[in-house]
C-alpha cells in the first residue's frame, strides 16, 4: 500500500511540474493588456520556438495546444493547467474475464486464442 501512496505522489508531482510548465510557456500570452492581435502574433512566435520541456529535452508546442492552455487558464486558472489523473478502467468485464478463466481452467491446452470466441 505504501508503494501505491508513493506512486500516486510521484504522479500528482509530475501533474503539477505539468501545469507550472504549461504556465511558464503561456504566462506573458495571458497579459490582460494585449490585444488580440498581439496576443496572436506571440502565441504564433510561441508555437513557432523550442521550448525546454520538463525532463530537459527540447520540445515544440503547437499554436492549437497554447490556445486550449490559455482558455483553460482563463476558465480554470493553474489547477485547469494541470492534466487530470489517469483513471484506468479494465476495458473487458469483469463477467468475461471470469469466463476465460473457467474455460482456461477446464482445459489447460486452450489457448487465448481459442477462449475469445466461445
């Protein structure tokens, strides 16, 4: 359970260090004295440019990403900056699952290949 705990503080880290990245790109785009068409023609020098990503490696950024990271700060301010924890659902039922395991079980030579259709 503590490795759980640890990973799940390692992944709101790494969501935070996300978000002030994202910040640190967009924060002069979000000057309220801009006008529009200079806040244009920064986010397109923005997305034109190289940034140093989080891990040091360089990254480039595009002008549709910077657009959705200003409206989400406009709607959300830093917290809207920060990407969601990932919620991993199991994509196959619980109910099949059970079943490929009963028939996996009956006949130990059967293969996957052979439980998916039945």
């Amino acid at each position: 359970m503590a490795d759980h705990a640890a990973e799940m503080r390692k992944r709101r880290e790494r969501a935070h260090q996300i978000g002030l990245f994202r910040y640190r790109i967009i924060q002069d785009a979000l000057d309220a004295g801009l006008t529009a068409k200079q806040r244009g023609a920064l986010v397109r020098r923005l997305a034109g440019q190289t940034h140093p990503g989080i891990d040091g490696q360089p990254v480039r950024i595009s002008r549709s990403s910077l657009d959705r990271w200003i409206r989400a700060w406009r709607a959300g301010g830093f917290e809207a900056l920060v990407p969601p924890p990932v919620r991993v659902e199991p994509r196959t039922p619980a109910e099949v699952l059970s079943l490929a395991t009963a028939l996996k079980r009956e006949n130990p030579a059967r293969t996957a290949t052979q439980v998916a259709p039945i």
